[in-house]
C-alpha cells in the first residue's frame, strides 16, 4: 500500500496524442485534414472559408472548449443523481471488538481485532440550499456561452481569411501594374534609343527613363515580399502545411457599385440580436449570477438521505459465541449545519459578487466596442466606395494623359520629364484603385463581422 499510495495511474496521458474524441472527428471528416498534398490552387473564397474552418487549430480549440462545457454540464447534472458505490475495508484494532452491534438483549456476540468489511453504499442529495440546482444552471449558461464563442471564432476566421484573401487579390494587380509599366518603360527605352540615334533626343532622357525603371524595379521587389508574407500569413489562416505553391486565391474584387450602406440603428440592432461573443459575454453574466447563489447555499445545511447493506468478516482470533461473518444494513437521514468556518462562506460570496461585477463591467464595455465596430465598419464602406470612385476617374485621366504625353514627345513636341511623370501617375492612380478595391471588400467583410452577419 506504501509503494502504491503515490501511482495516480498505471499509464500516463500523452500531451501530444489525439485524445479519443478528437482522434474519431479526425477519422471521420478527414484523416489528412492538415496536410495541404491534395488542396491545389487557384481556389475562390467559398473554397478557402471551408478549408480554414476545416483545418485552423483555433477553430479545433474553440470546438473542445465546447465539449468541455458540455461535460461540465453533464457533470453538474450528475450532481443531483444518487451516488451507489462498493466500500469495503480492514480493520486491526488493540482491543477486541464486536463483530455486529447489539441487536437485543442477551444477544450472543462475537469479538475480534481483525474485521473485513464490505457493503454496498447509496446517498442520495435531499437539500442543498439551492446550491446543486445553481450549479446546473449555471453549466448551462457556460455552455451557451462556449457554444457562442465557437460561433464568433468561426465569424472572425471567416473575416480574416476573407481580409487576406481581398488583400492578396489586390497586391497580385497591383505586381500587374508594376510589370506592366517595368515593360512599358523598357519598351520607351528602345524608342528613346532609336530617337537617339536619328538625332531626335538627347542622351540625358535615357538616362531619366532609366532611373524611373531601377525604381519601378524596387518597388516591384517590394510589393513582391508584401505578397508572398500575405500569402504565407493567407495559408497560416487555412491551418495548412507545407501548401502547394499554386494555391493562391482565385477571383475579383467588387467595385461597390451596388453602394448599400445599413442604417446605423438598424445594423445595431441587428449586432445586439446577432453578434455570438454579445451572446456569450450575457451567457457568462447570468451564470455568474448563478454562482453567486451557489456561493449563498454554503451558509444552508446539506441534508442527504444514506444506506448501506454489506457484511462483516472476523479474519482473526475471535472471542465469544455466534457466526463469524453476518450481514448489515442502515438507512437514514444525514445533515450537516455550518455553524462557523472561520469566514469561508463569506469570503467565497465576496469573491463571486466581485466577479459578477467585473463581467457587468466586461459587457459594458463589449457593447462600446460593438457600437464602436458597427459605426466603423459603416464609415469605411462609404469612405472606400467615396475612393473607387474617384480614383476610378483618375486612372482613366492619367491613362489619357500618359498617351498624350508620349505622342507628343514622339513628335518632339514633348519633354521627357513629363513622360515619366505621367507614367508615374498613372501607376499611382491604378494603385491605389486596387488598394480602394482592396479597402472596400474588406470593410464589407468586416460589417458582416461587426453585425453578426453570416457572410
């Protein structure tokens, strides 16, 4: 028994191995569910949401959370269940002892110091102060609350990847433009050339073009390295490995033409009625309130009702006349009245009234930051389609005007300077076009988001 006391179990749990549950979902959805091999690109957006939520870990974490909550439920439910059981045990003691209490008088008695028993044992909650009935309610509202929170992790998955995937569409046109003008100056660098060469151009406009291409190349470089961290940040959201280098996102920015902006009221009331983490945070309050009258049933007695049948054994030398082995049995009513605990009880309710005002608090301001989401997401869905349309008319201008430029310059009417100017332009208007793009699909994304909104 001395070497054994200290063995909590024979084997011990391995941190890294799928638990039961998570190894059978695992099997069940898909055994390679984290390894990218079969997942090719290009894939649209509805592609990609499925993927994440198949695959990100934070998702995983959120669904056992859930499952955790639902076994606490189940255990506070168990709570309120009789508890049978088999006791048994062994006895030395210095003097002899009876084997069975006095039954009547001049009964025969049987002495021993060594006595096995063994019964079986029932009890069974009769009132508890209302603390076993608290605590099942209280289970409830946290597993709303987990099953909530699940919910709002899959929400703001579904806005990350869809962030990204916006952004990353956006970086590949705007790599485009910047390819497409690195192209265009090498083709007026072999016209200056030819211009040159016929006498009609000077050699300081090659050397000009040529400066405006070795930035045209940095730039290229760098939004180059933009894309490929977004894309290694896009695949970290879809919870992949070792992805193939194809699978990029696949589809077009919506221009906001559509222009439908909610009514702020009416997207605040929907985000009250709808947002999963507002729904928890309320969850979380009311069971907290529940355990601060779990916390109050500790100043109530406990009474439960007990039984027992089982037998006594005299393993050893024994005294007296009669059997040396009988059966016994009880019944009764138990309870146990706190009278003093030094200020336990007190102390406890204390501490579960703090925490109910602190999630009072946390409410509070979750419902500033709700209003705070809804009014942003709302300005900066007017505010990008505001930009489209003005950086649509300006790409169109400095397209027109870098055609000018270069007609009249062929003509030799025209300086190079405002070639490159133009050309300049041009590039910086069809980029920040696609960021506009980029800013406006977002801020939809994240008005889903802030409402509550499926997207």
């Amino acid at each position: 028994m001395l070497i054994l006391s200290g063995c909590a179990t024979t084997e011990q749990t391995d941190s890294h191995r799928p638990v039961p549950e998570q190894a059978a979902i695992i099997n069940e959805e898909k055994p390679d569910a984290r390894q990218a091999a079969a997942i090719q690109g290009p894939i649209d957006l509805d592609r990609a949401i499925d993927i994440a939520l198949s695959n990100n870990p934070g998702i995983a974490a959120a669904g056992f959370d859930a499952m955790a909550a639902q076994a606490e439920l189940d255990f506070a439910k168990a709570e309120r269940l009789p508890i049978f059981g088999i006791a048994g045990g062994y006895a030395h003691h210095l003097d002899e002892q009876r084997l069975l209490p006095v039954r009547q008088p001049g009964d025969p008695a049987i002495l021993s110091r060594d006595i096995v028993s063994g019964d079986l044992v029932l009890t069974l909650p009769l009132f508890t102060g209302g603390q076993l009935v608290n605590q099942v309610k209280a289970a409830e509202l946290l597993q709303k609350t987990a099953d909530h929170l699940l919910a709002r992790s899959r929400e703001e998955l579904v806005f990350n990847v869809s962030s990204m995937f916006f952004s990353i569409l956006s970086q590949q046109r705007i790599i485009e433009s910047l390819e497409f003008s690195h192209k265009v100056l090498w083709e007026h660098i072999n016209r200056i050339e030819s211009l040159i060469d016929a006498q009609k151009a000077a050699e300081v406009d090659r050397l000009r073009t040529k400066v405006r291409l070795a930035d045209i190349e940095q730039q290229l470089v760098r939004e180059k390295n933009v894309f490929a961290i977004q894309h290694r940040a896009w695949v970290n959201l879809l919870g992949l490995e070792n992805p193939d280098e194809s699978l990029l996102p696949h589809g077009e920015l919506a221009s906001g033409n559509e222009n439908k902006i909610t009514d702020l009221e009416s997207a605040l009331e929907s985000a009250w009625e709808n947002r999963d983490d507002y729904l928890a945070a309320r969850s979380a309050l009311e069971a907290q309130a529940r355990r601060v009258d779990v916390a109050r049933a500790g100043n109530w007695p406990n009474i439960y009702l007990q039984g027992s049948y089982g037998q006594r054994w005299a393993v050893g030398p024994t005294f007296g006349q009669g059997d040396e082995t009988d059966d016994i049995g009880r019944i009764g009513i138990t309870a146990a009245i706190p009278i003093y605990e030094g200020g336990r009880v007190d102390a406890k309710v204390a501490q579960q009234h703090a925490k109910l005002a602190a999630a009072r608090e946390r409410l509070r301001k979750l419902e500033l930051q709700i209003r705070l989401d809804v009014e942003t997401a709302l300005l900066n869905i007017r505010s990008s389609q505001e930009r489209i349309e003005a950086v649509q008319k300006a790409v169109e201008q400095a397209d027109e005007s870098l055609r000018i430029e270069r007609e009249k310059y062929d003509l030799g009417k025209g300086a190079i300077v405002d070639v490159l100017d133009a050309q300049a332009a041009l590039l910086e208007s069809q980029t920040n076009y696609y960021r506009a793009l980029a800013d406006y699909n977002v801020a939809v994304a994240q008005s889903h988001l802030a409402i509550g909104e499926k997207m």
